[in-house]
C-alpha cells in the first residue's frame, strides 16, 4: 500500500510538471511563482540574470485560474455512453464463481467531468440473471434440482476516479484507467419454469414468507446495491471515447434466486398458497428425511447475500462542443 502510494505521488508530480512545461528544474519554477504571486503591479520582475515580464497581480492570477476551470461548459464536460455487455449473479444457485451462466446486458451511462481525475457518473442499466442447480458440480445442488431467472433494472448515482489525468478529444490525456462506486436500487422479479411458462416466485411464498409456516414476510422487489468496479477508457475521436468495465454489485438481500432459508412442510404449503407454491418450493429429487418431507432441512444459506455483476465495452460520446480550457487537475 505504502508502495502505491509513493508510486501515484511520484506520478502526480511528474506529470504536474510535465504538463506546465514551465520549467526543466522545478525548484526555480516555484521560486519563479512565488514571485510572479507575491510582486505588486509592475512590468518587470528580475530574478537571477533573468528579466520577466509581469502582467498581473495576486488577485488577477487568481481570477484567471478559477476562470480557466470554469471555462467549460455544463455540455462540454458531460458524456453520454451506451454500455453493452453482460450480467450474471452469484448465490444459493451459483456456487461455482464469477462469469458462469451470463445474459446479455446493456444500458447508458452519463458522466460529468469535475475535472481531468474525477467525474460523477449516473448509469441505467438493464440484464437478466440466473441460476440452475443441474450445472453444479456439487452433489447437494444437483439434488436440490432448483433453478430461476430474474430482470435486474439497475438506476445507480456515484463517482469514478481516473488514475491519470484523462480528457475526450485530448491528445496528450487520452487514456486512463478508472475506477467506480456509488449506491442505486435495483428491480428483480425471479421467476421459475413449470410446465414451460415462466411463473413469478414471490407471490407463491416458497419458504413460507407471509404464511403461519415461517416468521419472514415477502421479500421486496426492489433493493439496494452498492456498485463498485474497475475499467479503462481511451480516446477514439474528437469527441468519442470507448471504455471497457466490470462492476459488482453488493445487494442487501438473499432472494434475487428466491432461494435463502429452509424448508417447509409442501402438504401445509399446498393448503395455503396452493399445489404450484408446494412443487416449486421443493423439486428435490431425493427427499432428505426419513419420512418423505424435506420440511425444516436447508434449503439455502441466509448468511451470505446475492451478488450481480454488469461488464462490457461502453461508446461515449462528449454532448458539446470541446472546451477552449482545461483546468487538468
């Protein structure tokens, strides 16, 4: 850590210096600009053998400098990209890792750039995940013999930071890489196969949410998550870049696979919420008590939450016109 550190200082001052392109010796360019800051109103300033013309004063370069970070305007320093990629989750019906069982993905994403190192950034996004226990290498899985799918419609406000100083249409910043957080909501609805129609899980009470048969109500459809992730962006034009990002999201829920707690009695189940709610709840193809009921055995694990995750390549586009001035940091 302390390594990343001295490395990204080192980086900074190197490129802070390089940009200005003031001077070659950095000690003279701060003795130089301490004078320039602190001489009064006067045309000429010598330092050394050297003799400078000074235009302004203190309160002049300062009006200047704020002026040249303002200089852009709300369109030149706003993109719009079109995210395309894929989704998939992580859970009770995907033990086995990180890109297994992917769907399509897709949505925009809006940047405001702050300046050339920090950006806002609001992302609407849409894919479906799922999950299916006839895929898993684990035997307890294959026997729970469950599976879903579900839409996931992401509204996310956060910020992403460039490691390097980074602007569209700029030839000397023109590639970065980044990284994101924030906090959204998200819309899931899972549903499961029977009889080959798509059936919505929530409203059955699998586990007995909302019945005498447990102590949980129903689960919400929509949730909070907490994206958070890793990319790289590089100028492809004028006013056009293209990204390559991979997201997580940490949700506060356990349900996107309607899969969490253990099992309940499918004859009581039947009763109350009917026959589809009691042969969704269990689809096991070995019962695990002696007594032919899966009733009080486990069903998932309410321990660990459901992850989802969002990748892919994103066109952006600048929605004005270049600006003249760049504050660059």
């Amino acid at each position: 850590m302390r390594m990343l550190i001295l490395i990204n200082l080192l980086l900074f001052q190197f490129a802070s210096i390089g940009q200005d392109g003031l001077y070659d010796n950095s000690i003279e360019r701060i003795e130089f600009l301490d004078v320039i800051v602190s001489a009064p109103l006067q045309s000429k300033v010598l330092i050394g053998d050297r003799l400078y013309e000074v235009a302004e004063s203190r309160q002049v370069m300062k009006a200047n400098r704020s002026g040249s970070s303002n200089s852009r305007s709300f369109a030149s320093r706003s993109e719009l990209g079109v995210l395309i990629g894929g989704s998939y989750y992580t859970g009770d019906l995907n033990r086995m890792g990180h890109f297994q069982q992917i769907e399509p993905a897709g949505g925009l994403v809006f940047r405001y750039n702050v300046h050339s190192r920090l950006a806002l950034r609001v992302n609407a996004l849409y894919g479906n995940v799922k999950g299916d226990d006839k895929l898993s290498p684990y035997e307890f899985q294959r026997n729970r013999n469950l599976s879903f799918r579900s839409p996931i419609i992401e509204l996310a406000i956060g910020f992403e930071f460039n490691y390097f100083q980074y602007e569209i249409g700029n030839s000397k910043y023109w590639i970065t890489s980044y990284m994101f957080g924030g906090v959204g909501g998200f819309y899931m609805n899972p549903k499961a196969n029977y009889n080959g129609q798509w059936v919505e899980l929530r409203q059955l009470g699998t586990e007995g949410q909302g019945t005498p048969l447990s102590n949980d109500n129903p689960y919400s459809l929509t949730q909070l998550c907490i994206p958070m992730g890793l990319g790289v962006k590089m100028n492809v034009g004028k006013r056009v870049a293209i990204s390559f990002e991979y997201g997580l999201r940490l949700t506060f829920t356990d349900y996107i696979d309607d899969v969490s707690g253990n099992y309940v009695d499918s004859d009581a189940l039947a009763q109350i919420n009917g026959t589809i709610a009691a042969e969704l709840s269990d689809r096991s193809l070995v019962k695990l008590g002696h007594n032919g009921s899966n009733a009080g055995y486990r069903r998932g694990d309410p321990n660990n939450k459901d992850w989802y995750s969002f990748f892919g390549m994103m066109i952006s586009f600048q929605l004005g016109n270049p600006g003249t001035c760049w504050s660059g940091r």
